[in-house]
C-alpha cells in the first residue's frame, strides 16, 4: 500500500499533485511519502508484536536524514555500514544503543567512533575483522559488543548481485569456523560476545529461504549457548521483497510468524533490518520527457520509439545495474495510443535506460513521468556520473511538501578538485 494515486486526473502523493512538486523543485526529482514510510514501518513491527524485537532500519536503502527521522521518531534503531552511515543515523536521532553495524570492511577509525557512541553491536564479518576490533577496543580500554555474521549457504533465490547468504558470497562466516571464532572471541577480554547475525541478500519473494536461514541460525545458537557462550541477541538482517512488478512478496506478519517461530522458547531479543521493504514504495522519481525518437523496428515492423527523460542511470542504477522492473505512469493525461518504447537518460551510454521495450502511451516531450517503487537504493545509489548534479529530494505529508535534499549544483561538483599546479601556466611559468 502507498500514497501515490491518481485523481482528476493528475497522480498525487499524499494531498499533493506531482505536478507542482515538479514546477517548484524542477526535475528529476524523489518524491517520499511520509504517510507511507510511517505506515509501512508501523506494519512491520507491528508484525513483531509480542516477541522481544528491535527493528534497525536498513540505511544504505535511503539515507536521507527526514526519512531516517522518519523511522527513529517511531523508535526504529538503525542497521549501518559504514562511519557516514554512523553520523547520518546519530544526527537523525537513532539512540546508539540500537544501532548494529555490518559489512565486510570496517577500517579502524570506523570501528573506534561506533565504539566511542556505544553502539549496540558489531556484525563481524571475518576473524580478522575480529582481531581488529579487538585490538581497537583494547587502545580504549572499552569492550566491544559482537556478534558474528553466519553465512548459513541458503539460495535466496534472488538476483545474484544481491544475494549474499551462498558460501561463494564474501559476506559471513561459515556455521563450522564461526563456531571456533565464538570460542576464541569469548575468550577476549576487549569482545563481549552478544549474538547471531545473518543477512541472506534482498529482495526475497518467499518465505523459505528466511525460514532455512532462521533454522541453521537455530541450531547454531543452541550450540553455542551449550558451551556457555550466552548469546542474547538474534540479528536476522533484512531483505524482504517488495512489489515492482508482479511480484507477490510475503507479508510482513507472515515473514514474522516464520521468523519468530524459528527462535521460540530462546531468551534473546530480534533485530531486524528491513531496508527496502519499509522505503522502496513509499518514494517515486519523477522526471520530465525531453525528447521522443522512432527507429524502424529492430524486428523490422513498425516503429520502436525512445522516450529520451531527463533522469538517468546516475540518478536511478536499479534498471542499469540489475535490470530491474520500475512501473513508469504518467503524471497527467495521457496523449492516446500505444506504442513500444524504451525510456532512457541522457547518459552516454546504452545501458543508460529506465525501462525497455515498454507498451505505453506516445509521451511528448514536457510530460512528467513518475518512476515508481524509487525509494530504495535510488538516491542512496545515484552518481555524479556524467558531471550530472544529484536529484533533489522532497518529502510530502498531507498537503504539504518539503525540499529535504537540496538538488546539488554544478559547482558542488567541482568544489573539491584542485588543477595540479605544474599544470597550471601563471606568470613566471615555464612555456
Ligand atoms: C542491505 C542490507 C540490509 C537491508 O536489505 P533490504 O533488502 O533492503 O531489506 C540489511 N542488512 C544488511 C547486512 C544489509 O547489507
């Protein structure tokens, strides 16, 4: 469910017609719902209701600091990974006792700042990662908070650059060492051994995968527990799917029953980390027709036409990189007719596109397109690619709308650099 619809005519969020959001702000630009990221989070732990949970939103998803406050303002901790990602969840009001910190490559500064705030734990990734954190807390004389990301080797049965819980993956540890590296880490006076971590890949359809990994994680943490290693804390990471498309994803409360079930009768406490599922259908991004061009069709009849959008593969990679499904509707009315049509940017590049081989109306330029199902590694993903100025980013509740990312300028982008100086001829410069 979300705030996106039509009426009169004009596609709306929330009280608001696109339209005016694009004749304010100009385009491209994310539009974000808070109607929908409020509700969409408010199903999810609801879904969790009666078992002790903490729900760490996923930030890599979006990590714009109004739709972090979005979640931390119902009580959503914070799942990072990365130091940004630490100052962005801290400044947008996620207590550090709720904030778990994954990935595979922590550099030390990054570990001693999450230490400094007291974060709630490290998901580690490798025994190496282990002896790092170990040696950092050790120089602050603190003890670190750890649990171990398990590989538990399920299909997720999802896009292979987003599945991660396979033993060919580079994330986790598998069940057998991770056993030996939690006997050596209890034995570390700086690591306090608190839980279980997995994080299967994303955008998962079904259940089963979840309930595989669950089980294994099961099993392992009865385990430990019987060496009197006391885990307290059961992360199950994220990764439910959402609907693009024609996808039918379980509903949160089926995926919680399941979940929860696993872990049964056990004194630990749940993290979740849903990332997609609570922004990726609560934010669109609407762009605005440039120009259309007909080829003859490659198969030889009729006509194939580009849509050529003012957003691009920089802006939005979903497409590009994964070759995922984005609904495109029109804004306003639509021109009559049908034809096939690709939609793409202007980035100098064929894999630059939004859609491919698309029925739908014969757009003119000026008419604004919204791109639907953005909200999630849309602008957390976008690039400076092409010298283009990242989007803006709004968020509307009710009637109302705000600019919460001013668009960048063209001069933001260069800021930075510095014209090496035996480059540049002043005076007294050799020629
Ligand atoms: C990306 C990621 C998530 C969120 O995944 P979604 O599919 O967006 O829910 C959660 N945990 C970890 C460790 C991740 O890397």
């Amino acid at each position: 469910m979300h705030h996106f619809q039509v009426r009169n005519g004009e596609m709306h969020c929330e009280g608001v017609p696109l339209r005016r959001i694009a004749r304010a702000t100009g385009t491209p630009v994310y539009v974000y719902s808070h109607a929908t990221l409020s509700r969409h989070y408010r199903v999810f732990d609801e879904a969790f209701e009666g078992v002790r949970h903490i729900v760490c939103y996923s930030m890599k998803a979006n990590s714009n600091g109004s739709v972090v406050r979005t979640f931390t303002d119902l009580g959503s901790g914070a799942d990072i990974v990365s130091g940004g990602e630490l100052a962005r969840a801290l400044a947008a009001g996620a207590p550090p006792d709720k904030i778990v910190y994954s990935g595979v490559g922590k550099k030390p500064w990054e570990i001693e700042e999450a230490l400094r705030r007291g974060i709630l734990m490290f998901n580690v990734e490798s025994r190496e990662e282990l002896e790092a954190i170990d040696a950092v807390a050790a120089r602050l004389r603190k003890r670190a908070p750890v649990s171990i990301r398990v590989n538990p080797d399920v299909d997720a049965k999802t896009h292979p650059y987003i599945s991660t819980g396979l033993m060919k993956n580079k994330f986790g540890i598998r069940i057998e060492q991770a056993v030996k590296d939690y006997e050596w880490a209890a034995g570390r006076r700086h690591l306090d051994v608190v839980g279980v971590d997995c994080h299967i890949g994303s955008q998962l359809t079904e259940v089963s995968p979840f309930v595989d990994a669950a089980r294994r994680v099961r099993r392992l943490v009865d385990r430990l527990i019987a060496k009197g290693i006391p885990i307290r804390i059961v992360d199950i990471g994220g990764g439910l799917g959402i609907r693009y498309h024609d996808e039918l994803p379980p509903h949160p409360r089926e995926y919680a029953d399941a979940v929860a079930d696993a872990f049964r009768g056990l004194p630990v406490t749940l993290v979740l980390e849903p990332g997609r599922a609570l922004v990726g259908n609560a934010g669109i991004l609407l762009t605005e027709v440039l120009y259309t061009k007909r080829i003859p069709s490659p198969g030889g009849r009729g006509k194939k036409c580009f849509f050529i959008v003012d957003a691009a593969m920089n802006d939005l990679a979903r497409p590009s990189l994964y070759g995922s499904y984005h609904a495109i509707l029109p804004v306003g009315k639509t021109p009559r007719g049908r034809v096939t049509a690709d939609v793409v940017g202007p980035v100098c590049e064929s894999g630059d596109f939004l859609a491919r081989e698309r029925i739908m109306p014969p757009y003119r330029p000026g008419d604004l397109l919204a791109v639907m199902s953005a909200g999630a590694y849309g602008f957390s993903m976008s690039s400076n690619y092409n010298t283009r100025p990242r989007a803006a980013e709004v968020m509307v509740s009710g009637s109302r709308f705000e600019v919460v990312r001013e668009r960048e300028t063209v001069r933001d982008l260069f800021r930075a650099e510095r014209t090496a100086s035996f480059l540049v001829r002043g005076r007294g410069a050799k020629r």
